[in-house]
C-alpha cells in the first residue's frame, strides 16, 4: 500500500511522475501559496509532506497523527520546529549542495552590480541622462585583487570562495562557527574573528544559517567595524541583520553599498528605504531561482521522502533529528 503524501507546492511533472511511482498524493496546484489553514486541512491523513518554507511546528503535528517526514525544497529549515518534531519522530530532510554553485553566482552577480554600479548606470542610460562628458561620476570599486570576507564557510561559502580566488585574484578570509583547515589548505583562505574580518575586508558576504546565535548577527557595532568602501551582501536570511542598523551604515557613508537577496520581511515593504538607495542592489530572494537548480532541489526533496518512507534514513536527514 502507498505512503499518503501532499505536495504543498507546485513542483516539476518529471518529479511528480516519479513520486507517483512510490506514493499516493494530493497536491496544492495553484500558483499562490498555500494558506495555513489550508495545509492544516491537509496534512490530517498523511505521512510524507513536501513543502517550501511554512511552520512545522507543534500546531501542525497536532493535526497530522501520522506524518512521518516533513522534506523541505530549501538548503534551510529555520521553519522546523526541531524540538516538536524530535518529540515525535518526525524526520525532516532539506536540500544541500544542489544550489552551491547557483547562489555562489548569484553573490558575485551583486558583488559586481553594487561595486561597478550596474543597475544604477543601466537606468542612467535608459533615462537618456548619458551626455557627452568626463565619466569620472560613473566610477565604481575594483573587484578583483580586493579582500573578500565570508562569514559562513559551508559549502556556499566554499564555491564564492572559490570564484574570488581563481577568478578574481582576491584575497579570501572566512570566520566559521568552527575553523576548517582543510579549506584553508586547499584554498589558500585565511581564518580570521568576526572582528578581525569585518575590518580587513572589502566586501563581506554573510552566509551563514538562521539559527538564534545568528540572527541579528549584523548589527550597530558590525558595521560600525567595516571600512567606509566596503561593501555588504547578504544572500542567507534576512533574519541575520539587524536592517535598521544596515539601513543607518548607509545612510550616514560608513559602509559604500549593499546586495541583498534577503529582507527581513519578504515580500519587502515597497517603503523600506533601503528600496530608494542607488547604492543598494536589491533582488527578490532568488539566490537558487534558475530553472536547471529548482528541478534538481525538488527531484532531491522527492527523493529525501521517498527514502524515509521506505523507512531508509534519507540522504539529507538534518542534522539535529539524527539519532
């Protein structure tokens, strides 16, 4: 007899072929998200569940007696209530490493856009305001042989380090809840504190996970610490900054610009002033968003539940729910 599954988002026909290979579901197909009281309804009477983002907590287990993997189309899972579902027995998988190299150029496509200040320049010439004259106003910051700092040394990390390294001759330090000095031989990387690299570096790219050591790990005093031309990106949670403390560094020039993939309220708030800033990049949390990377976080997802269901350990057991 088949596992009951829901598929509370709209996924790939390949991937829905081959869950249907496995288990019997129901799916949400609609192109706006599933409300909470919808996936309430719809959890009652099933043991797998395929999701992106939406709480699983304790509310949601109350209502789904028989759930026994929840597998997340995300490389995060700050919407698992780790405790609820340890308690239960609830497995949940996530989806590493099929993005690394997506995001990784997503990062540099904002490190690029703010230093050579693209986007900005891109609606100067569209505007017709490009006359003959000295291009000195147009002057942007090198990229290449600058120092890049990662907050964050994971597999992400790993592939921008990567890039400014063999591709931009750039100097790559990295501060990492725990130090990795296989990284920093194969690499070539340089461990500094949080403290240190925020001071050395040119640009600083925050990667790393939402967890409570890390939100608002940017805040009055980090910033404060950056140099007046450095330059913030931020491609992890937009829980991780303190945005109003971000919003200051720009305001009174003590940092040079941002890149930001993640807000602190998403869909962004059109009056949050970091939308008026031309020295602040801003895209809609698309660091995975190409369609070749989506296929492969979701057939990974698919995969995640299906070995759980089979009652294998999935490939992509998070870490905190092994036992």
């Amino acid at each position: 007899m088949k596992s009951k599954v829901f598929i509370a988002k709209k996924i790939p026909r390949e991937v829905e072929e081959y869950l249907a290979r496995y288990c019997e579901y129901r799916k949400w197909d609609s192109d706006e998200p599933i409300s909470r009281a919808q996936l309430l309804e719809e959890v009652k009477d099933i043991e797998g569940l395929l999701i992106t983002g939406g709480k699983i907590d304790r509310e949601l287990l109350d209502h789904a007696p028989k759930l026994k993997v929840v597998s997340n189309i995300s490389v995060g899972y700050n919407n698992f209530d780790l405790e609820a579902m340890g308690e239960r027995k609830v497995l949940g998988t996530n989806t590493p490493s099929v993005l690394d190299d997506t995001v990784a150029d997503l990062i540099f496509g904002l490190m690029l856009a703010v230093a050579r200040r693209i986007p900005e320049l891109d609606r100067f010439v569209k505007e017709g305001r490009w006359q003959k004259c000295s291009d000195e106003p147009f002057w942007g910051i090198d990229v290449h042989h600058a120092t890049l700092g990662i907050i964050g040394m994971g597999r992400i990390g790993e592939a921008v380090a990567k890039r400014a390294k063999y591709g931009f001759s750039m100097e790559v330090l990295y501060y990492n809840r725990r130090r990795k000095p296989e990284v920093e031989e194969s690499l070539g990387v340089h461990y500094r504190t949080l403290e240190q690299l925020l001071q050395e570096a040119d640009y600083v790219v925050l990667m790393t996970p939402l967890t409570p050591e890390s939100t608002g790990l940017m805040g009055p005093h980090e910033f404060s610490l950056m140099k007046k031309n450095a330059i913030f990106i931020n491609a992890s949670r937009g829980e991780t900054v303190n945005e109003e403390a971000l919003i200051a560094a720009l305001e009174k020039g003590q940092i040079w610009g941002a890149g930001l993939d993640v807000f602190s309220q998403e869909p962004v708030d059109p009056g949050n002033p970091l939308l008026k800033m031309p020295n602040v990049v801003t895209v809609p949390h698309i660091g995975s968003a190409t369609a070749k990377t989506r296929f492969a976080m979701a057939m990974l997802a698919a995969q995640n539940l299906v070995k759980a269901l089979q009652g294998e350990v999935p490939p992509n057991l998070v870490e905190e729910l092994r036992v």
